[in-house]
C-alpha cells in the first residue's frame, strides 16, 4: 500500500499543479456565470477523434496514454505529444484542419489542453492501471472499442461500470483480491 500512495503521490503533484496553472489562467476572464454553465457542456475543448488515431492510423494506445503500464494512471498525452504530428506541415488535417490550429494555440501559448474527465472513481478507491496491464486485461475490457469512437464516451456508465459490484465481480471471475483495503484508502 505504502508503495502505492508513494506513485500515486508522484503522479498528483504534477498534475495538481498542472490543474492548479490552469484554474489560475482562467479565472480572471470566466465569470460567476460561464464558470456555472460549464457542468453541462459535455463537449471537449478540441474534437479528438480515437477513430482516426487508434482505428485509421493503429497508433497504439500506450503511444499516447503512456503511464499505463507503470503507473495508477494511464495518464492524457501532454500537448509536446500531439505536436510531434501535427506541427504546421506535417499532418495538417483533411476534414477538421480548424482543430489542429486549436492544439498549435495551446502549443505555442503554453497552456495545457483543458480535456475533460470522463472516468472517475471516488477518491477513497484505488484504480491502479499497472495492476491490470501487467495481468492481461484490454483497455477495451473495461473501455469499449475506443478505435472506433468518433468521440469517447464512457461505457455503459447506467449498468454501474467503475461501481464497487463491476470491480469486485470481475475480481471474483479473475482470482484477483477481494480485501477491502486492497481497493479502498
Ligand atoms: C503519431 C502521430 C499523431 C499524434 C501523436 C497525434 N496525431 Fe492527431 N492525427 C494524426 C493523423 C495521421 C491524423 C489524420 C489526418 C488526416 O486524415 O488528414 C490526425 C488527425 C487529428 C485530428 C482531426 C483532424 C482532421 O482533419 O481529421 C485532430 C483534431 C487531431 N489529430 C488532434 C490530435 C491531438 C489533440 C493529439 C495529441 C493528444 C494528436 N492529434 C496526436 C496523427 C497524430
Ligand atoms: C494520439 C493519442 C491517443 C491515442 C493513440 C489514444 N488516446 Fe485515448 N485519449 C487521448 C486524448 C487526447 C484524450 C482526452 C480527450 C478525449 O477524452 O477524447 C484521451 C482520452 C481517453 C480516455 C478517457 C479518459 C478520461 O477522461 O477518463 C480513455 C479511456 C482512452 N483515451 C483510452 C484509449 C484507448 C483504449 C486507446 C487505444 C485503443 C487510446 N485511448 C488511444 C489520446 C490518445
Ligand atoms: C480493469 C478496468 C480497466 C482497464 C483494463 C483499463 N482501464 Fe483505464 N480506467 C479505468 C478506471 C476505473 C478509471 C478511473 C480511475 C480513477 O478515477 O482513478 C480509468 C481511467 C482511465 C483514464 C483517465 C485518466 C487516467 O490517467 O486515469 C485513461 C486515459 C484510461 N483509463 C486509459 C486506459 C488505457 C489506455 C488502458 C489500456 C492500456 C486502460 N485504461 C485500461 C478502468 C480500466
Ligand atoms: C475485467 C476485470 C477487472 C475489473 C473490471 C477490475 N479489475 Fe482490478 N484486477 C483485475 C486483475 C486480473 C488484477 C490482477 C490480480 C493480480 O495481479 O494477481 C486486478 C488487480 C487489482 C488491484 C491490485 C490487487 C492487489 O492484490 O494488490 C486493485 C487495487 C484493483 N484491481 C482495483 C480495482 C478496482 C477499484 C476496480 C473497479 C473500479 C477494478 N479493479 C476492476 C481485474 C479487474
Ligand atoms: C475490487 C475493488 C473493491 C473492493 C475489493 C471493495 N470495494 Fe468498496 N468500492 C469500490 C468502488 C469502485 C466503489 C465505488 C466508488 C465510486 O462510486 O466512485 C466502492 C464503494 C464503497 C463504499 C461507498 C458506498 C458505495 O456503494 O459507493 C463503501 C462503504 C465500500 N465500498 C466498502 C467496502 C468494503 C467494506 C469492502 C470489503 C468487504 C469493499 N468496499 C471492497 C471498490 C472496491
């Protein structure tokens, strides 16, 4: 366990303060108002197509999503990685090239790309990714066929996916550990 919060620890602190750079970049131009609308707007900041990148193109997932394998987070690919293809000239974009200028922007300002959270557990669970890939388990497992989606969308999120019954069932099946610390803070 002590190892675990230690990565999990290494992983935070960036990502905090990453959070932490952009809650302080936007809070002076987004009012009360825009803050409070934001919730219903399901919509990433730049229309990423997982079809093109991991269908079409069979980049592969850890490619991109590259702590996956040693790490309790998969992790979202910094901007430097989106950059490395679409610098102006090299792929520019055939039917969205407006969404590529969007990643150029975030690029050249120095702003993380604001993405959207879509899989979450609570933080009093412990998710760790490693764990998982190192026993064999698909991304598509537990994400569904994410190269075929124009835009990702959390699986079956009303048949309980990340609940406590869908971890412990599939712990079940796969002799893996069902102590409650084990998952749990
Ligand atoms: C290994 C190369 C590679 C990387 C890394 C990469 N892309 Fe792409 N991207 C492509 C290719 C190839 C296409 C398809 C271009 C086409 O069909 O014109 C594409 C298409 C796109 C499109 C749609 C544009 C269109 O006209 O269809 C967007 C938006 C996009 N990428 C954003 C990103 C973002 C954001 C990242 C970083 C998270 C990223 N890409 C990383 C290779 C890459
Ligand atoms: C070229 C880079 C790239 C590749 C390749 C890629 N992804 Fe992603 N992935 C992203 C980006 C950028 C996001 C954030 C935007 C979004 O949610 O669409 C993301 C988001 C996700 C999320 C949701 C994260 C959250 O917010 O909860 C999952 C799950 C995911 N990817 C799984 C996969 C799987 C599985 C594959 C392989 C089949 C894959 N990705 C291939 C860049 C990539
Ligand atoms: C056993 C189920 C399972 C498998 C297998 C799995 N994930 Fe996840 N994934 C989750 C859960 C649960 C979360 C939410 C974790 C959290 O909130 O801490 C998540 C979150 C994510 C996220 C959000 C950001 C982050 O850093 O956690 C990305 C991206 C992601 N997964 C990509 C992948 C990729 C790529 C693979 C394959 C290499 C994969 N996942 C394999 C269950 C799974
Ligand atoms: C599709 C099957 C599947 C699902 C769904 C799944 N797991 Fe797992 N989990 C596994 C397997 C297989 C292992 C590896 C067991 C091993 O290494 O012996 C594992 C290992 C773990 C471990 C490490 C256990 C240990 O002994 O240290 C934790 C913690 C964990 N999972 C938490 C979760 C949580 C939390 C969820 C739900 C959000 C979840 N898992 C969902 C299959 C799954
Ligand atoms: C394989 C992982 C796993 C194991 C083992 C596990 N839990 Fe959970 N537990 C979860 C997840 C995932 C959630 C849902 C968190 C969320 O909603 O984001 C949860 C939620 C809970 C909650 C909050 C109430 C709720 O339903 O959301 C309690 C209390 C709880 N678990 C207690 C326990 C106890 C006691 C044990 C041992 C008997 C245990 N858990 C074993 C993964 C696990």
């Amino acid at each position: 366990m002590k190892r675990l919060w230690l990565v999990a620890a290494a992983v935070a602190v960036p990502i905090f303060l990453a959070v932490a750079m952009i809650g302080g970049q936007q809070t002076p131009e987004s009012g009360g108002d825009a803050e409070a609308a934001q919730p219903d707007d399901l919509s990433q900041p730049i229309q990423f197509p997982h079809n093109t990148h991991a269908g079409q193109w069979l980049i592969d997932c850890q490619y991109c999503h590259f702590s996956a394998e040693r790490s309790v987070d998969a992790g979202i690919p910094p901007v430097a990685t989106c950059i490395g293809c679409h610098q102006v000239g090299i792929i520019d974009g055939r039917t969205n090239p407006e969404e590529i200028n969007k990643v150029r922007e975030y690029h050249d300002s120095g702003t993380p790309i604001p993405w959207r959270r879509i899989y979450k557990v609570s933080d009093h669970v412990n998710f760790p990714h490693f764990r998982h890939v190192a026993a064999g388990v698909e991304c598509q497992t537990c994400h569904g066929e994410v190269q075929e989606m124009g835009v990702l969308e959390e699986v079956a999120p009303e048949a309980g996916n990340l609940k406590m019954g869908w971890c412990v069932s599939c712990h079940l099946e796969r002799g893996a550990s069902r102590d409650c610390t084990v998952c749990h803070y």
